[in-house]
C-alpha cells in the first residue's frame, strides 16, 4: 500500500527528508522516482540533514554519479542521471554502495532496476503544480515497513504536511 503526502514548497520537502533521514540507519536504501524538477534533489538535501551531514552544499553528482558524505552514518548520493548504459554501474561500484553499511539514496533508481535490493524503501514524487509535489512512500521489508510506520507518526504529531 503507498502512502502519499503533498509538500507546498521546497523547505517542506526538505523537511520531510529530515524527518526521514533521523530515521534511516546502516545499510538502508531509498530509491528516489520522478521527473526532472520533482524534488529528488530536495528530499535528498534533507535526508542528508537528518543524517547529520555537516557539509553545506549537497547538490547532486553530476559527472561522479555519486557523492560521499560523512554523517552519523555514510551518506551515499547516487543520481544516475547521467547513467548511459546499466554496465557504467559496475564502474561507480553500485552493489557496493547498496550493500554497505551507509546509507544510499538514489535519484533516477529506475536506471538501476535490475541492480535494486529486493529490500527497499521507494519514494516515487510528481509535479503537482508550482510549488507542490506529491511524494508516494513504498515500503519493502520489514525494516522499511516500520521505517515508514515511525515516518506516518513524525507525520501525525508535527502536522507539517498535510
Ligand atoms: P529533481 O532532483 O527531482 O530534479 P530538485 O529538487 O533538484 O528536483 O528541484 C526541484 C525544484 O522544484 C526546485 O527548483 C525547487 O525549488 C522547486 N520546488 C517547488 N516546490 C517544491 C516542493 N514542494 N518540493 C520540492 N521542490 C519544489
Ligand atoms: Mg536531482
């Protein structure tokens, strides 16, 4: 069952993020779905600030693919994007990333479908309009199932989202 939640603006995106990021622990992995401009980026910054990344510039990767910060735990931003053939993964050591002990947040993850863990936490986000996005919460595995059960009650008791 997805759960949905609609952010009116970037900081509340980002925030969200944050809420998820103090949740996620070693080795998690949330792929990241949707269009050019959706808000992957934003959900990632924030991920990254509940991860306690002290870093200030978290854009994505561009010609790396991936980005490595020091937070409470790793922090691995993969954006595959730039991805030209599913071979290039071995290239940037993409199972090693997901099977590490950090944590992996990945834009454009339908470039690595075959590559996914079957466990996996999946936010797929839409364009609603200028400064709305729908963002879907898919959660697979039990991990990820009371990830996402701890994320609906940071939800309840801030009311920042609607
Ligand atoms: P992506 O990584 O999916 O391409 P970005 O996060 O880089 O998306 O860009 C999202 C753009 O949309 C930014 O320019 C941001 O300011 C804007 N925006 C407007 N409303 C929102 C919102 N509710 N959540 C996230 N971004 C938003
Ligand atoms: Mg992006």
């Amino acid at each position: 069952m997805m759960f949905s939640v609609i952010t009116t603006s970037p900081e509340q995106t980002e925030h969200l993020g944050e809420l998820l990021g103090a949740r996620l622990g070693r080795g998690d992995v949330v792929c990241l779905y949707g269009d050019l401009g959706a808000g992957k980026t934003s959900l990632a910054y924030g991920i990254a600030m509940g991860l306690e990344v002290k870093e200030q510039y978290i854009t994505s990767p561009t010609f790396t693919l991936v980005n490595e910060y020091e937070g409470r735990v790793p922090f691995y931003h993969i954006d595959l994007y730039r991805l030209k053939t599913p071979s290039e993964l071995e290239g940037i050591g993409f199972e090693e990333y997901i099977e590490s002990d950090g944590v992996t947040v990945i834009e454009w993850a339908d470039r690595a479908e075959d590559e996914l863990p079957e466990e996996r936490f999946s936010i797929y986000l839409s364009y609603v309009s200028e400064n709305s996005r729908e963002m879907g919460f898919l959660a697979e595995g039990e991990r990820y199932e009371k990830l996402l059960k701890g994320l609906k009650e940071d939800l309840g008791k801030n009311k920042v989202l609607t």
